[in-house]
C-alpha cells in the first residue's frame, strides 16, 4: 500500500478509546512534518454518504476522505462530529486526523454497482479534502478518478491550495463529467483570518488558486462564509472581499452569517473572549435564541452585501441545501425535471481499470438512460436556492 513505505516517527494500534471502538483503525501515526497532528488511519467501509433529502432537490451524496481538520477554523461546523468518536470538538478537531486510507478503492467499487445513479458527489462539505494531510496521504487523486470514470458528477469545495496539484486531473475530468470547484475565502483581514482559520494558506494564497483554477477554464466560485459579525461585516471588509474575489476571477460568490452549534458555539467564543474580549456580549445577545443569528441580523446582511455583489459585477452562486457544498452543474434545473429513479439509471459507462484512465469523451451533455440525470451548465436555478435566502434549517451546513 502506497502509505507502508513513509517513515513515521512513532507509530500507535488503538490509541484512543473511540477510535478502538471502529474496530478498522490500522495504525495511529506523527510525523516531523506535522509536528503536534496525530493521523489515524482507518480502513473504511463505504466511501460515498448518502445525505437525506432535505428538499425539493433529495441527491445529496458527500465523500469525507478524512474527519477532523488541521486548517482548525475555530467557527468550523464540522467539528461536533469528532465527539462521535469520543474526541473533543475543540483540539482534538484540530490535531487528530482521521484518515480512511483505503477510501478511493472502496469508492471505485461503490461506483461499479449497477445501482449507482450518478449522482453529483460533493468533497469538502464536511471536512476539507485539501488540508494538510493530503500532502502526505493524497487521497484525492484516486477519488476524483474514480468518479470521473463512472461519469460521476464532481463538487469540491475547499480552502486548501493544494487543489491546484490536481488540476490536470481536474480538467481532464471535465472532458467527461460537470466539475464544480469553489474555494471557502471569507477573512480578508490578514491578522484576523491567522487568528481565527489559523492552520488555513493565507487569503492571498487561496485567491491565486482562484486565478489558476480560471486560467485552465473551469468556472470557480467563492464561498464568503461565515461572515462573522462585527467583525468582517462592515460595508468596507465585505467590499474589498467582493473586490478580490472578483479580480481574482471568481464566476460566482455565495454568502452566509456565522453559524453556532452548540460546542462550536463554545469553541469561537473562547477565541472571541482571547482576541476580542469587547464583543463577547454582543455575541451572545446575537446568538441569545440558538445557533443562527436572528432573522433581523441577516435580513440586514443581505440588504447590505446584495447591492454590493452587483456592484461587482458578481454573480450570486447557489448552495446545494442537501450538502451544503456549491450546488452541481449537472443538477437539473426545476424539481420536475428531477430523476425519476436512481435504480434505473445507468447504462453503464466504461470505466477504465487504471484507476487513471477517465474513458472516452461524450459530448457537452450527460446522457446516461431512461431516468438518468440531465445536466444543463448554467441554467437557471429555483430562486429558493440562493444561498443566503434558505431558511435557518436548510442553510449550509458548513462554512
Ligand atoms: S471550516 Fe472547513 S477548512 Fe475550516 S476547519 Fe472546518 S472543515 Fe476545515
């Protein structure tokens, strides 16, 4: 297995509770490299997540090659997951990386079934394919293949710039399937964006990886999430954001307020209480009825970023409600035009055994059968889907 052959440093079975409990931990490993970061690698079962449909629009499927994240924003969603497996929402989110070592493989067999409808499959809606792990375990690769060969839809979205190693692949994957990347850059306040995404590359960076992802032709969004409050939702911070974004090439942005699940809720404010003590009462007057900041606050948000985006010239991006990720291309553009089923989906496609190989190219559009999904590249969307105008319980659930 590619990962036998690198030095490890130290080199644990079972060395948390919880993540015994899997029964397919393989080792638990450091590295010099990634001072203060524990790797777990797993071996897991299944690859693609089923999300359950929320809406008019049910196909949501997600890959999460890892669980938890070094990039270690502390507003991140995700982090309540890792208390699945008796780590903390906090640090352990941070610095204990599940890696399921084995997931390309799992997934190129997930994607052989004749079952598959080749649905859109969204990365980065949970935890980021691209952070610093994918260095060293480079996961993604084997992924992106495997669903380009089945004729799978890609979304990607993420902070990591190293999306700009794949890009050959990604490109190439194009020729055959709808590819949706966007990078998350929401802080543009270079001090404020270290302290609070401290393991994320810079602004700066992940606006270059903007630019590049364009110059090689495909479309790439900006997700301007979460947009913390009174911190980064002056006129003037979400002008310049706008102003970078779109000199940056960005095709479309998507906006939304902070979010605040319980122990996320409690994560930010120790930071908020550390680097901006002056504010922690407003914050917990604003957050007062729950996790979302009341409807009066983002009613007030959109009125001041929407004048702004067309400002621009930007157009405004749409979230899928199911992932929480940019909504696919290859989606259909109204529920009627929905699948009628998945089980009677595919005519099989060729699908290299290479594990490289992305089969022949087909043509603008995805034909795939009786029932199969349709895809129309920038065709217009229900206006129920704009980002920023879902209802609370149908927000993104991250960034
Ligand atoms: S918000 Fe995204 S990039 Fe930041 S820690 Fe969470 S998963 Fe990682």
């Amino acid at each position: 297995m590619r990962w036998s052959s690198q030095e490890l440093q130290t080199e644990q079975v079972g060395a948390l509770p919880g993540l015994a409990r899997l029964n397919n931990l393989v080792r638990s490993v450091q590295t010099p490299e990634f001072a203060g970061i524990t790797f777990h690698e797993i071996l897991c079962k299944s690859a693609l997540n089923h999300v359950p449909g929320q809406s008019a629009m049910p196909f949501g499927y997600t890959i999460n090659p890892y669980r938890g994240c070094s990039h270690a924003c502390t507003y991140c969603f995700a982090r309540t997951t890792h208390q699945y497996l008796d780590l903390d929402a906090g640090k352990d989110f941070d610095s204990e990386i599940i890696v399921k070592v084995n997931v390309a493989e799992v997934l190129r067999k997930e994607l052989a079934k004749p079952t598959w409808g080749r649905h859109p499959v969204a990365l980065g809606t949970n935890t980021d394919p691209y952070q610093r792990a994918e260095g060293r375990y480079r996961l993604m690769p084997g992924i992106i293949a495997a669903l380009a060969d089945s004729k799978t839809p890609i979304s990607i979205l993420t902070k990591g710039t190293l999306l700009r190693r794949d890009l050959d692949l990604l490109v190439e994957a194009s020729e055959h399937v709808p590819v949706d990347l966007a990078m998350s850059i929401a802080i543009y306040d270079d001090e404020l964006q270290q302290s609070v995404e401290p393991g994320t590359p810079t602004t700066k960076a992940r606006l270059a990886t903007v630019t590049a992802v364009r110059e090689r032709g495909l479309d790439c969004g900006v997700f301007l999430m979460p947009i913390l409050p009174f911190l980064t939702d002056t006129r003037a911070h979400l002008d310049e954001a706008l102003r970078r974004a779109k000199a940056a090439g960005a095709t479309s942005v998507l906006y939304s307020g902070l979010n605040l699940k319980p122990a996320v809720k409690e994560w930010y404010l120790l930071w908020l209480a550390r680097e901006h003590p002056e504010l922690v009462g407003r914050y917990r007057e604003l957050y007062a009825g729950g996790q979302y900041a009341p409807k009066e606050y983002r009613t007030w948000l959109a009125a001041r970023i929407k004048p702004l985006i067309r400002a621009h010239g930007l157009e405004r991006g749409v979230v899928d409600p199911a992932t929480g990720g940019l909504r696919s291309s290859a989606l259909p553009t109204s529920p009627e035009r929905m699948p009628v089923s998945a089980s009677r989906t595919p005519s099989p496609s060729p699908a290299s055994s290479s594990g490289r190989g992305l089969g022949p190219v087909r043509g603008p559009s995805l034909e795939t059968g009786p029932g199969a999904i349709r895809w129309a590249r920038g065709a217009e969307v229900p206006r129920s889907l704009i980002a920023a105008e879902l209802p609370p319980d149908l927000a993104p659930t991250l960034f």
